[in-house]
C-alpha cells in the first residue's frame, strides 16, 4: 500500500510538471488590428529548453467552427505566429502558419491537441475573453504559461498597441522593467561600508577577549607553581 501511494504520488508530481512546462496558447488577437477586424492572430509559445514539432497538433474551438492543422516546429522558448487568411495580417511580421475562419468577438473555448489527440493547453472563454479590448484592438495576453490557461487572472489586455505577436508579452517586460528600475544604477557602497567596519570591531573583540583568557590561564599557571615552591 505504501509502494503504491509512492508511486501514486510520483505520477502526479510528474504529470502536473508536464502540464505546467506544456507548449501553450500565449497571445490571442480575437478582435483583429487596426487595419482590419478581419487581421485576427494567436501565438502559441514553446517553453521547453528544446523544439517542439507541431505536425499533427490541431488548435479549434470547442464547436469546431474554428480547426487549425498545424505543423511545423516551435523553437525552444520561442513563439509560434499564426495569422488568419493571409500574412498581411501583420504586414511586418511573418507568420509561421496561416489559417482559414474566424473567432467570436463574444468568446470562445479553445484547445490545443497534440498529435494524439490529446489536451495539452485550453483556454475556456466560452463565456466572454477574459481580457482584450476591441476598441483599442489590443490582444488578451497569458501572463505565466505555467498556470492554467482557464484561469482568468492570468490574462490581461496587452499594454502594447496591437499587442506583442511572435515576442515577450507586455507582462513580462512590464516585470523586467520594474527589476531594472528598482536596482540603483550608482551602487551604495555605505551598507558595505558598515558592514566592514561592524566586522573589524568584532574581531578586534574577539581578539581581546582571548588574549584575556591566556593571561588568565597564565597567571593561575604562575600562582600555581609559586604556592608550589612555597
């Protein structure tokens, strides 16, 4: 019972790593550009420290309205541009694959097959987008690929003007950009200062007290052998 629940316990930790380390729907221009509400795009993104081929993998909605065959490989921790109808959805971009049909503006829930069918990311917005504005035609970005897809606090509209296809989502410059300007540009050599100093005296104390220890040792050697010769 107890090599059971090991090995129970293993499967599950295993499975949740796979799950969370999956290749993943990243970006989603469901409401088009400003050229055209037609121009729709998604991203899909590898976070894996090796390629991923897509050959056989289907991306579709949960009606199967929208079924994308995919194919092709998706570098390591890179992304993968899938444009609708042409490439000039992003005239400046080229995409990695092109697909035929359209999303709903009023939601839909996606899912990413790989080549044997099987789940490997979903985004449920059947319900509504969990972000993106189709006045400003800013996309619904993920903010970590390692939390579920279905979760809508991980979404959020881009902060980018017509969002970020094939790069770093705004989210993430957005953090780097806050670790950058939180760290001083001249460093503060004062704590370092203190901390030299605080050290010195310690060792100077330390110091002090042991040569206090070995005069006491001596002199209580000295009493010793001068009652001795008495």
């Amino acid at each position: 019972m107890k090599g059971f629940l090991i090995i129970f316990l293993l499967f599950f930790t295993f499975a949740f790593a796979f799950r969370a380390q999956a290749v993943v729907i990243n970006e989603i221009a469901w409401m088009g550009t400003q050229t055209s509400y037609n121009d729709e795009w998604l991203e899909l993104y590898n976070p894996f420290e090796y390629p991923v081929s897509l050959d056989g993998w289907v991306l579709k909605t949960e009606d199967d309205d929208l079924r994308i065959n995919l194919k092709g490989r998706i570098r390591a921790k890179s992304y993968f541009l899938l444009e609708r109808t042409d490439d000039t959805s992003l005239p400046d971009i080229p995409a990695d694959l092109i697909y035929k049909g359209g999303l709903s503006n009023q939601g839909e829930h996606l899912s990413l097959l790989n080549n044997n069918g099987k789940i490997i990311d979903e985004v449920d917005c059947s319900l509504g987008w969990f972000a993106g504005r189709n006045e400003t035609k800013k996309s619904m970005e993920r903010k970590n690929p390692e939390i579920d897809g279905c979760d809508p606090s991980n979404w959020k509209t881009s902060s980018e003007k017509g969002g970020t296809p094939g790069a770093q989502n705004s989210e993430e410059k957005e953090v780097l950009e806050k670790q950058i300007t939180s760290t001083p540009k001249n460093k503060d050599y004062s704590d370092f200062s203190s901390i030299l100093i605080s050290g010195i005296a310690l060792s100077s104390f330390s110091s002090m007290l042991a040569m206090s220890f070995v005069l006491k040792i001596k002199q209580k050697k000295d009493n010793i052998k001068n009652n001795t010769k008495v």
